[in-house]
C-alpha cells in the first residue's frame, strides 16, 4: 500500500468515526484528530532513504541506525510485529505528539471512560493540541472531577497504519528509546479492547524485559537505566500505597466534609514522605511534578502502566522467557471478563502448565 493510499484510508477512518460518534463528542474533536493524524503522515519519510543521503546529519543517522537495530531485535528475538513499523521518521516540530486527558471524581478513583469504536471504552481521552487537552481538562474540573493531562511521546496505531519515529523519540537514550519502541509494538502483538490496565502493563513488562535482553546482547551499560528503573519503582510503590488508602478512605463515608479533609491529610502525606525519599534517593527529585499533581485522576494512570506487571514477570519468568510462550499463554485471556482476566493471569504465573507443540 502507497503511503498516499494509506493516509486516504486513514482520513476515512477518522472521518467514520466523527460521524459514529457525533452523538456522544462534538465534530472539532474528531476534526483536531483528523489534522493531527495527518500532520504526522504528511511529516513521516522512509528510514532506508534517509540513510541513503550522505548529507544526512550524523548524530540523525546515528540515532535512526540505532531505530533499525532496536527492531530487527524487537522481530527476531522478542517475536513483535516490527515489519512495516518504525521504518519511517517524521518530525513534528514538537517533543510530545499528543496529550492525555485522565478523570476521576473529586471522592472516588473510579476512572471516567469514553468510548471508541475497535478500541472499547479506555480510560484516557486524546488530543493533538495541549491548550485543547487543557481546556477540556478544566471543563470536566468545572463539573466536580478530578483531572489529569499526561503528555504522550508515542502512541499506537495497532498495527491498522504504519507508525513513524517521532523526532521526540530521538533524544531519548537508547535502552530508553529500545523501551519504548517495544511498548508499542507490544500493544500491536496483544490489545484487549476496554482493558486499559491489562493492555498497559503487559507492555510496560514486555518492554522492560525486552531492554535487559537487547542490553546484553549488546552489550549496553545498563546500570543507568536500571537506577531509573529502581526509582520509578519506589515512586510507584508509594503512589500505589496512597491509592490504596484513598480507596480505602473513600469507601468509609459519603460526608464530602469529611471526605475533603481525609484526601488532603492522606495526600499531605505523601508529600511528606516524597520529601525523605528524595533526601535519600538520587534521581528521586525528579518526580517532584508528579506528586505535586497526585490526584485521584493521576493515579489511575500509575495503576494502569504497573500494577500487573509483577503478575506479567512472573507469567513470562513461568514460561521460560520465552516470548511467543508467553504471548500465546496472555492471548488465552481475551474472552474473559477483566476482573476475571486479572486473576487467571496470577494463577497462571504459578500454576503448572501445559504447552501442546512446545
């Protein structure tokens, strides 16, 4: 398929889905998607011809070099669909190619959830524009909810397009940039349509997995990248324990009174103990922003990106690291319920199994 061909497609597709969905969002939203869609098509160039120009900028070159090393890894030992993705480089013009908007209310974390044709209902809403995002973001402030707006680097089109190399992607070191390339074609080899939680943390476990093996086999100085890990996860385990005791909170009293004051002592506290681990733990600073902004709506997203992945490790760990093992054990879930999904997936880590053909 021409990429002309398949941008027409695409700008139909889009344009269906304005029209699907015209009853439950205004037109402009589809119409942002539209244009924003199109801006990276318009922008994207194939990889190979890039190379093939000796007046390419050498640190360009080096990094799309790196692109093509990262996925012939992704196809050949992490058994992802790489074929016909990230073969194209676009730049955008802009670090970020997208904003998140995540809402929750004011005294729950039950997340509020739009729904898409193909995708489900997911916990996120999207937008090419970050005034856009921000904008909405504030109206649904306005109607008592807890609000979000998470700046996305990357995103998936599941294998329907071929998606491109962000100029963003570039100034990422390369485990990290080997990270993401295998998150999201992680998302393209297994997607459950309305499990924003499961579809997330299976990717973030493939392609944390995926690092320490293209590490090794390249013999990569991954010392940096596991100290940033061991961070995220301390950042993780405390936010985790705070959504914890929220829920636990909110589920003693309806008195919104009470309510406001129990959040902001729980949410006080954990500033407080943000504020030791940074004394302590280097790199940990970093995420200052981030537990500024705890809010019920912020923490539905840390949930979603980890809290299955220790059940993910321990399935792959189970399967011998064996990604195509893996794949097909994670693939058996599809027609369960998610709260159903979630428990077989912590049975089968430990459960013995049996793999006809292995």
């Amino acid at each position: 398929m021409s990429p002309k061909t398949e941008a027409w497609m695409r700008v139909a597709l889009l344009a269906g889905l304005a029209l699907l969905l015209g009853a439950c969002e205004t037109l402009s939203y589809y119409q942002q998607g539209v244009r924003g869609e199109m801006q990276v098509l318009h922008a994207r160039r194939p990889i190979p011809a890039l190379l093939s120009d000796p007046q390419l900028d050498a640190r360009l070159r080096s990094r799309l070099e790196m692109v093509q090393r990262i996925r012939q890894f992704a196809s050949e030992q992490m058994d992802l669909p790489a074929a016909h993705q990230y073969d194209t480089y676009a730049d955008i013009g802009r670090h970020d190619v997208a904003w998140a908007v995540l809402a929750a209310p004011r005294y729950s974390l039950q997340p509020h959830r739009w729904c898409y044709p193909v995708l489900g209902c997911l916990d996120y809403h999207g937008f090419f524009d970050e005034d856009k995002a921000q904008r909405y973001a504030q109206a649904l402030a306005r109607r008592g909810n807890d609000t979000y707006v998470a700046p996305v680097q990357a995103f998936s089109t599941l294998g329907w397009f071929r998606d491109p190399v962000l100029n963003g992607f570039l100034d990422l070191p390369e485990p990290d940039l080997a990270e993401l390339i295998f998150h999201e074609l992680a998302h393209q080899r297994l997607f459950f349509k309305g499990d924003t939680g499961f579809n997330e943390s299976f990717a973030t476990a493939v392609a944390e997995a995926g690092v320490r093996r293209y590490g090794q086999a390249y013999g990569l100085d991954l010392r940096a990248w596991q100290q940033q890990k061991q961070v995220q996860q301390s950042i993780t385990q405390m936010l985790m324990q705070t959504r914890q005791q929220l829920g636990e909170f909110y589920a003693k009293t309806s008195d919104p009174a009470i309510q406001a004051q129990g959040k902001a002592a729980i949410l006080a506290s954990l500033q407080q103990h943000f504020a030791v681990l940074s004394q302590r733990l280097p790199g940990a600073a970093d995420y200052a922003p981030l537990i500024k902004a705890t809010n019920n709506a912020s923490l539905i997203s840390v949930a979603d990106y980890h809290d299955l992945v220790p059940a993910f490790d321990a399935l792959l760990q189970h399967d011998e690291g064996r990604f195509s093992r893996f794949f097909s054990d994670c693939r058996s879930l599809k027609r369960l319920h998610p709260d159903a999904r979630r428990l077989s997936l912590h049975n089968m880590a430990t459960a013995p199994l049996v793999h006809p053909g292995d």
